[in-house]
C-alpha cells in the first residue's frame, strides 16, 4: 500500500519517465499486486519505482512501488477501493486513492503552479527548494516564472532562480546582452525597451561606433551601438532597416504635368498613405500623385487641403471646422472670456435647452452660454453642474443627493445622526411549568408488527468480462512540414511583383522588362529585387494506430435462494388511565428599568428614525 510519507529522492533515483502498462481487468481480476497470480502471463506490471522518506517514525526510508498507467476510458471514481488505494501520480503525490487525504506536492490551478503543504495550504511569500531547485511563491501561493523576484532575483520560464539576470552586462570585453536562458547573444540582432537595435558578433560583443558588415549589407553604429535607421550619416543614406542604400538621392518633391509626388533616398515613395513632409502632413493616393486643394474624403473621415497639398488643422475653412488632426466636424466648443458656448457647424448654438456632448449633459441659458459650477434651479427642478459644466448625477453633493437624471431629491439626505435614549419600565418576567400530579397507569400486550414473508437472497453475482470494440481502423495522415519545403531565389518586379523565374535567364528578362516600362513612363516598374520563392511544399507521413475501447458485457445471469421468515410481534403499553398535570408560574427575570436607545434625530435636517438596536444599564 502506498505511504503517503513518501516521495521521489532525485540524489539517488530517477523518476519513471516512459512507457509503463496499463492496468487491465481480465475476467473480473483487477491488475494490481495482489491480484498478479491470477492474471495471463505478460499482463502483470513491470515497472517499478522507489519512494524515500525522512520520517524518523517509519521502519525504513524505501518503498518500492509498481506502476501501472491508467487508460484514457478508465474513471477513478469507478474503481474498486482495493484498486484505488494503489493510485499515485508519476510525480509522488496523491491521485485521490483515498477522501480527505492531502498530500504534499506540485498542483496546477488555472493553468497556474502552487505548492501544496501537507496540512493543505500553499507555501507563499518566499523561495521554495524542490529537487535541488528554487522556485519563488508569491504572496497568492503562485509560482513566478520569467520575471524578477521581489528581492531582486530573476527565474526562468519553468519557475527556476538562476544566478545571472538577462540583459546588458559589461566587462573588459566590452558590452555583451545575457539571453533569458542564460547564454550571451551572438551573431544577432537585439532590440533593446527603447526601440534601438544592436548587433551582437559571433563572440558576444556589441558592435559599437562605425560602418559595419553583416551579412552582405553594410549598416552604421553610433558610439553608443544603436543602429542608425532612415537617416543620412557622412553622405551615405541608410534605410528604415538600417541597411546602407548605393546611390541614394536625398527625399525631394517631382512634379509630372502639373502633378507631384514625393521620392525617398531609397527612390520608394508614399502611395495611398499620409506623410510628414517638413512639419505638414500630406496625402498621396494609390498612384503616387499628391492630392491638392479642395476637401478630400480619406478612410471614411473629411479632410481640406491647402494650395500646396499641405492638410488643413485646427481651423475653421468657411463655415466648417477641422480639428487638430485634420479631420472635419461639425460641432464645437467655444470659448468667450471665462464663459461658454457651444457652435453647430451651421453658427447656431444651443439656448434654454439640455444638451448631450461626449456623454456628459450640459445646459444653456437663454443668451447660450454654458451654465458653470453651482446649484441651478431649471424649471421646478433643482441641478448640480461641475466645474467644467457637466451635470452630476446619481451622486452625492455635501449632504444632498441627485438621482440619475441630475435632479435634487430633497427628501434624501446625507443625515448626521445624535442618539436618543428613553426609560422603559419592564414587569416581572417568567413561564408556567406542567407539573405531574399523578402517574399513568397501564400494561403490555403482544402486537403483531410484520407478517411472515419470503426473502430472495442473492448467492451468485452476474459475469461480466470486457471486450475491446474497434472504433477508428489505422490511418495515415499526410502532414505539411515546412522544413522539408523547398525554395528558390527569383527575380521579381519591384512596380507589378511579375515572377521571371531565376537564373541568368530570370536576370536577364526581369532587365529587359524593367527597361520596357520605364520607355514606356510606367515608372512605377523602375527596377527589380531578388526573393525567396515556394517551389514546392514538404510534407511528412504519420502513421495513426487502431482506436478503440472496451465494453462490459454480461455472461452469466445471477443466482438467487428463496428464504421464509415467521411473523414478528412486540410487547406494547396499553394505558389504561392518563397521568394528571398541573400549571405552575416560575419567575424567570424580576422586573427591571431599562435605559435603551429609541432612536437617532438628523443635527443637519431634523429627520428622525428608530434606533437598530438598545443598550442595557
């Protein structure tokens, strides 16, 4: 039997990690210890672990324990309780062989670890040391993982306290990036919380100030190892990945019968996105050209543009308004001195009326203006307006209270309460007792209780043996993998993305193609790249085993015995004259004065009310 004052000694023995037997019942004979000489050959379980304990109570500090694996259709709660007592988890801790038993351990809660203790608690607030390894607790029981430890300690993606922290760290050697496993970064890029890149070499070292290669591209560090990115540095221009450009042109305006567009170092330009060009913004549609003066609709939002194409914000254009993004709306706050009001698209403005703007409530007086912070009588009604305006509502203003649509309950009042006490005069209290006069007197006679009748006693119980049924016959799935996919480099159009395959033949028409369309002004064709091309998909055959499950079937009915038993009688009290009571008063409490709390009286608005509870003197 399992003793729950054991666990795994990893100093000495490993875990049973691997394939172990499933537990099986063969004709009725469960496959457990006790039952192994009754079952076929082959069926017994054969894998077999030791448990270790230090309790000093025990005869010994081993056991030693055979597994078997419990099946995916098998339910524990099923089981047999000499089955059952066998349960353990391949960890050591308890799989609920018995109720109520709580055994020390790892337990998962909402895909989150914790640490049972064995009075069933959870270790908390501090480090744990399980298999010569440290875990830290928070104050919840939960186990960090890849984070820093309040006392300044970072552990890993399994939970586990290391002796080093990821991140910058610097030595004679210059700076080096430590991983979250623990390793230096090499021969890669590294982002650090800021945005910037830098560039670790094959032996761990930040590349610092210069121009550098890396991998065929040339890229440039400043002093301090960040990479500079679409920027110019001694002439030369740098991409927005940092690559160096041959031949890059300064960004500058082109114009094309009467049309501009805009140009990149890179020769890229903006097609249907905004840009910001020398502190404006401008627009450029889906070929390029820039759009010019007038209104322009632009992902469902209005916006004007200046002569120039530069984009209209915060101001009025005529009678419409944009704001400080650009966008046109159609209604406005204004402000005159230290008063406000509010402007439709159209001049107007809101007077003697509630209006609802960005979900507050607002009201206007007669000449417009935006009523300011204070109490304010409209109609037979009483408001509070803050100090920005907005109405309050279902809320609290001193000792007075507005309900949700803003207006003054007079009867609800923020009351403060005096105490008010009066003396009540109690009687004496007590109770009546029923006291015996006389005794019942009576005899026993004999009843019949239950008649005679038949028993039907079950001697043999049904047969049942399980037998497999096949539920799903052995497949093959074919599955893609992408390792096995196979790629080749091709030549493609920068302007129409046309695929000229690869080769001298792919360089040689993708050229020609390039220089057709720029004869032919298409410049949107103006030059080609190299990529990486799908050839063909790799894929892997798996093979998928029978499926299937048992089912208990019935071989043999159950036997029964028939059994008569006699009638049954009892001896019985028969009264035959009642017992004579008497009431008779016991004082239980005499009669007393008490001081007790009657009620409270509001000091702010006079209201009263009773008193919760009274207090004895």
């Amino acid at each position: 039997m399992y003793d729950y004052a054991y666990t795994f000694n990893p100093m000495t023995y490993s875990r049973p990690w691997g394939q172990v037997p499933d537990l099986v019942n063969i004709n009725g004979v469960w496959g457990i210890p006790e039952n192994w000489s009754s079952l076929p050959e082959g069926a017994q379980p054969t894998t077999r672990i030791v448990l270790y304990t230090n309790n000093k109570n025990l005869s010994t500090n081993e056991r030693y324990i055979d597994v078997v694996h419990l099946p995916g259709n098998v339910d524990t709660s099923t089981l047999p309780a000499e089955v059952r007592k066998y349960l353990i988890n391949v960890d050591g801790s308890d799989a609920g062989a018995y109720e109520g038993t709580i055994t020390a351990g790892w337990v998962t809660e909402n895909n989150q670890k914790k640490y049972r203790k064995s009075d069933g608690t959870y270790v908390t607030n501090g480090w744990l040391n399980v298999d010569d390894e440290s875990y830290y607790m928070d104050e919840n029981g939960v186990m960090l993982a890849d984070t820093i430890t309040p006392d300044g300690v970072y552990v890993n993606a399994n939970g586990e306290k290391t002796n080093y922290m990821p991140g910058w760290y610097q030595d004679a050697g210059g700076w080096h990036y430590i991983l979250k496993n623990g390793h230096y970064a090499g021969a890669t890029w590294i982002q650090d919380t800021d945005g910037k890149w830098y560039y670790m070499n094959g032996s761990g070292s930040m590349l610092e100030g210069g121009w550098h290669w890396i991998n065929g591209k040339c890229y440039y560090m400043y002093s301090g190892g960040d990479m500079a990115e679409n920027t110019w540095v001694d002439g030369s221009y740098v991409d927005a990945s940092g690559a160096w450009v041959p031949d890059a042109e300064p960004a500058q305006w082109r114009s094309y019968a009467g049309r501009w567009w805009y140009t990149f170092p890179d020769g890229s330009y903006p097609e249907n996105e905004w840009a910001a060009i020398n502190g404006a913004w401008y627009y450029f549609g889906e070929d390029g050209w820039m759009l010019d003066k007038g209104w322009h609709w632009i992902d469902g939002k209005c916006y004007y543009m200046y002569s120039g194409g530069a984009m209209a914000e915060s101001t009025w254009i005529g009678g419409d308004y944009v704001n400080a993004s650009g966008e046109w709306v159609t209604d406005k706050w204004v402000a005159s001195g230290n008063q406000w009001w509010y402007r439709y698209a159209d001049g107007s403005c809101p007077t003697n009326t509630w209006k609802y703007i960005d979900g507050a409530w607002y009201y206007f007086d007669g000449a417009g203006w935006m009523l300011g912070e204070g109490w304010h009588w409209i109609g037979n009604t009483c408001y509070y307006m803050y100090a920005d305006g907005r109405m309050a509502s279902d809320t609290w203003i001193d000792h007075y209270y507005v309900d949700a649509s803003g207006a003054w309950i007079p009867e609800k009042c923020n009351h403060d309460w005096e105490e008010k006490y009066e003396d009540i005069e109690h009687p004496e209290e007590g109770h009546y007792e029923n006291v015996l006069i006389s005794p019942e007197e009576g005899h026993y006679e004999k009843v019949l209780v239950k008649d005679q009748w038949t028993e039907y006693k079950l001697i043999k119980e049904a047969e049942y043996e399980d037998r497999w049924v096949v539920d799903k016959e052995a497949w093959t799935e074919k599955v893609h993998n992408p390792a096995k996919d196979k790629y080749e480099i091709h030549y493609l159009c920068n302007g129409c993305k046309k695929d000229f395959g690869m080769g001298d033949e792919g360089y040689n028409a993708v050229d020609a193609h390039v220089e057709e369309q720029m004869l032919n002004g298409n410049f949107a064709c103006g030059g080609w790249h190299e990529a990486e091309v799908l050839v063909e998909k790799g894929y892997d055959i798996i093979p998928h085993p029978e499926e299937g499950h048992y089912e208990h079937v019935k071989i043999a009915d159950a036997v029964y015995q028939s059994i008569w038993h006699p009638a049954e009688y009892e001896d019985r009290w028969i009264v035959d004259k009642e017992a004579v009571y008497e009431d008779k008063w016991v004082v239980d409490k005499e009669a007393w004065t008490e001081h007790k709390l009657v009620g409270y009286v509001c000091s702010h608005c006079g209201e009263s009310k009773e008193a919760e509870e009274a207090v004895e003197e």
